[in-house]
C-alpha cells in the first residue's frame, strides 16, 4: 500500500506542468537588469525611468526610459515550453516587431530574457539592489 501512495504521488508530481507561458507574462510589468561588479541591478539613469516592459492581453508599453512604444494588435505564440514570441505593430516606427521572451535558465520566473537582455517582473524587484545615477 505505501508503494502504491509513493507511485501515486510521483505520479502526480511528474504530470504538473512547469512551463512558461503567456500568464507568466500577461499583465506584468519587467524591468530591464544591468550587469555591475556587484552583480546585477535595477539601475535607473538621472532623469528616466527604468527600461520596461508593460505587456497586457492586446497591447504593450515599452519604456525606453524617456520615451515609450506602444505595440499594439499583438498575437503570442509559444515557440517552446520556455520561449515566447510577440508580434505587434510598433506604432512610433510604423513597423512590425518581434519580441522573443525566454524563462532564465535560472529557472525562476521573475527573471525572463526579453531580445536576449535581462529583466525581472516588477513584482519581484525588491530581489535585486536598486542603483540610482545620481544628478549632476
């Protein structure tokens, strides 16, 4: 019988899906993360905001720190159990745009690379140290 329980719970476990997908990203904002010597940071330059990431259901806001793009009629596809592809019209540039977003290998959700930089979901921001460029 104890088998039985131990077969049955492993296969429980075994059958729970892990993979990333469009509700790790949907409705969540992702800040861009910058390498220093101390490791990686949420770095604010003077006078800008953080690079971001606002992504919802139809639309996303990209916040280039001064200035933001706004992809709009987007369509999501699941290029693999850990990748995303977003394809919108990018309303400044009047273009089509691809957004690849991948789950870190690190294997934690909050941290995501979008077009192959670093980012964390605002959510879990206060995991990482916060570095403001100080104004001249």
């Amino acid at each position: 019988m104890k088998i039985f329980a131990l077969l049955h719970i492993i296969a429980l476990i075994s059958c729970q899906k892990n993979d990333f997908n469009r509700q790790d990203i949907i409705n969540h904002t992702f800040y861009q993360l910058t390498p220093s010597k101390s490791g990686i940071v949420l770095y604010k330059p003077c006078g800008a905001n953080y690079d971001s990431y606002k992504i919802k259901k139809n639309y996303i806001l990209h916040n280039l720190g001064q200035e933001y793009d706004t992809i709009k009629k987007i369509k999501i596809t699941q290029n693999s159990p850990n990748e995303i592809l977003i394809q919108g019209y990018n309303t400044n540039t009047q273009q089509i745009e691809k957004i690849i977003i991948r789950q870190t290998k690190e294997k934690e959700k909050y941290l995501v690379e979008i077009n192959k930089n670093k980012y964390i979901d605002s959510i879990y921001s206060n995991k990482v140290k916060k570095v403001n460029q100080a104004c001249n």
